[in-house]
C-alpha cells in the first residue's frame, strides 16, 4: 500500500498554491524499529514561520519525528512534505531544512569559528559577509572571545551553543531542534530561550522545536504537540493545552498538578460536580461525557485550591511550608494527596483538618484510568 501511495505521487507535479502556508507537514507518519514502533500514525503540520514544539516524555518519540522531517530516517509508512514538496524519497541534504541534533557533533580538528561558517561557504557569501555573520552569530550566543578555540576546549554548554551558532547562521527556511538547550545550565537557559524566540521571529524560519521540558514549551511556542508513546495527545496553542488539557496525560505532563479520583455527584452544561471522599467535593469542566455515579479523575492546580479549616472532620493538613509568596501544603485524606498553594497568614497548621473547596474551569474532569 505504502508503494502505491509513492508511485501516486511521484506522477503528480510538486505542489505549491493552497499548501505554501504549510511549511512542515508529516501525513500517517510510521517508523519502527523491530518491535517498538517509535512513530505510530502521526499527523502533523507546521505552519510556514510557526515555532512549533513537540513534548514529552523520553522515549515518546520526539527525536524520530524531527529525524523523519530532516530525512535521517525513513518513513516505514506515510508521506513527508516540507516547503511544498513531497520529500518522503529525497536525502537529508537535499532538503530545506536545517538540524540541530541532540547529540551535537561538532567537527573536533576545526576552531569554533570554522564550524559556525562551515555550511556557509557553498552560499555563494564573500569573505567578509561570511566573517560578519559568525561574529554575529558568536556575539549572540555569548561565546564571541572563543573563535579560535578547539570544541574539547569548550564546556559542554558551550559547545552546545556553537552548535545552535551553526545552523543558525545559515538562516535555513525551516530549522529542526533536537533539545538544544539541554546542557545548559538554567539561568543560561532562560536567557537562551528568550535569544532563540527573538531570532525565530527576526528569520521569520519555521522552528520545529523537541523538548520535554513543559516550561520551555510553553515559553517558546505558538503551538505545541503533546507525544505519547509515538502518538500526538494533544495539539494546541500553549494555554489551551495549559486550561484545557484533553487527557489527564497531559494535564499532568504540563505544569504542576493534583491528579485526584472521585466519583460524579452531577453533571450538566458541560460542569461536573466529582465527590472526593474525605477531601470534599470541587467543580470543573469536562469533554468526557461523564454521568453521576462514575469514576472520574480530577486534575486541581495547586494555585487553584482555596482550603477551608474544619473542626474534626474532612483531610488532614500533613506539610506547610513557607515558599516565598505563598504556602505549600500537603492535604492527606485516604489514597489521595493534594499540594495547595494557599495565601500566607490564613492557613491552617499541620495536623488541623481542611476540606476543599475547588470551583473554576481549570478543574478538569476526566474519566477514570483503567488500572
Ligand atoms: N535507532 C533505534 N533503534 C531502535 N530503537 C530506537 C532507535 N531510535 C529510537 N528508538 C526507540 O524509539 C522510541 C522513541 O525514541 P526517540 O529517540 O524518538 O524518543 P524521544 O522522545 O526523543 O526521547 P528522549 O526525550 O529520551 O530523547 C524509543 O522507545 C527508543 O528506544
Ligand atoms: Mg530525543
């Protein structure tokens, strides 16, 4: 079947039109490896000028999606198009894009300044522009003393840099980015991140952008494509997968969160009232199509959770502590645990019983696992 589809569209003339404001675009995406299939029937697109951010765990399949649109491995099924053109049977060098690997290999006999202009020199640049553009480059990643340097004289957070110096000098039309700002260390990598997002929008490039690192996906993106196990979870804009995840999957893999089983007490226009046992009740928003009387799972910001001091009755208060401008405290009723992250002055001690007391629409209710 895969070969008729590619005989199909190898008949066909190259696209262009109603598709160029698709820069990226992988249909029925299929790779295995033996018995793993790292890519499972994936469907994806990346607008022309998009920083678009695959996330998720390891080993979801991150790396193989990004070397399947660079052309580093092949499609066992599906079709994969970049710029308007069926690349599915064209070499990782014939295509327009550029790669910034996980595992960055610089070349280790050149100095720093020969491997960010490496890919320059067949661009048909002079000498001087060439020179300018990697001082540049080396200014911006904050390495502009160290041209002369070999890569095993270089940190591993530095060599990550000249890495990202490379591809970014050569201005490609669409850049793929394996975690490249992993080694980093954090204030580095905040300040990289901010770099990253203001040279996406000065190249007007589309990013294709791997992480597993919620907050740099929220940071960075205008979308993002949450993997599991070699499938797409969710896709959406940042706050949507923030306030709305579909799957309690992804409410948990993005940002800090209680996930809380319970059973529906009610449920109508489209609020659903959950029954937490000891710990109290709370209202949130739902697309499961959840009836009273089933199990569901909640899933409670701790920003989200007001506490109400009981005498006697409800959860018990295990931890309270002071974490700058608010108090993180623990709330123990049964099997389920809850941090909130309650206002300083009015909170209640450990050991003091507390209900809940949960209503917004960022309380999201989903069905129960299966376990
Ligand atoms: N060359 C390979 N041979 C065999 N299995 C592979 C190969 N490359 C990847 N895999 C498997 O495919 C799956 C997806 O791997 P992938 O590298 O895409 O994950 P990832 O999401 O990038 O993870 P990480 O965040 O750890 O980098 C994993 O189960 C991995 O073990
Ligand atoms: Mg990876």
């Amino acid at each position: 079947m895969t070969d008729a589809v590619a005989e199909k569209s190898q008949d066909r003339p190259v696209e262009t039109g109603s598709d160029s404001a698709v820069s990226v675009s992988l249909r029925n995406a299929v790779k295995r490896y033996g018995d793993v299939t790292a890519v499972d029937h994936l469907d994806l697109e990346a607008k022309q000028g998009q920083f678009l951010t695959l996330l998720g765990p390891s080993g979801c399949g991150k790396t193989t999606t990004l070397r399947l649109i660079g052309g580093f491995e092949e499609l066992d099924e599906g079709r994969v198009r970049v710029a308007g053109q069926d690349v599915t049977r064209i070499p990782p060098y014939r295509r327009p894009v550029t790669t910034v690997f996980q595992q960055y290999a610089l070349f280790p006999h050149l100095s720093v300044r020969k491997n960010i202009e490496y890919g320059l020199k067949h661009g048909g640049l002079n000498r001087k522009e060439i020179d300018s553009r990697v001082t540049e480059m080396m200014g911006l990643m904050e390495i502009p003393e160290m041209g002369d340097r070999r890569p095993r004289q270089l940190s591993g957070g530095q060599q990550q840099r000249v890495a990202l110096a490379r591809a970014l000098v050569m201005k490609p039309p669409v850049l793929l980015l394996d975690e490249p700002l992993g080694s980093l260390d954090y204030k580095l990598r905040k300040g990289m991140q901010f770099e990253l997002k203001r040279i996406h929008r000065e190249v007007g490039a589309t990013f294709v952008y791997v992480t597993h690192d919620q907050e740099e996906a929220m940071t960075m993106s205008d979308r993002i494509i949450v993997m599991r196990d070699g499938q797409i979870e969710q896709d959406g804009r940042p706050k949507e997968i923030f306030d709305a995840p579909k799957t309690s999957f992804v409410a948990d893999f993005i940002g800090d969160t209680n996930l809380v089983d319970g059973t529906v007490t009610d449920s109508r226009d489209g609020f659903v009232t959950v029954d937490l046992g000891a710990l109290g009740r709370v209202r949130g928003t739902s697309e499961a199509g959840l009836a009273s009387g089933e199990r569901a799972r909640v899933s409670i910001r701790p920003t989200d959770v007001r506490v109400i001091a009981t005498k006697g009755q409800g959860a018990v208060v295990t931890d309270a502590v002071l974490a700058g401008t608010h108090i993180a405290m623990k709330i123990k009723a049964g099997e389920n645990e809850v941090t909130a992250h309650v206002p300083r002055g009015s909170s209640p001690s450990p050991g003091e019983t507390v209900l809940l007391e949960v209503e917004s629409e960022r309380v999201r209710v989903f069905e129960a696992e299966s376990e």
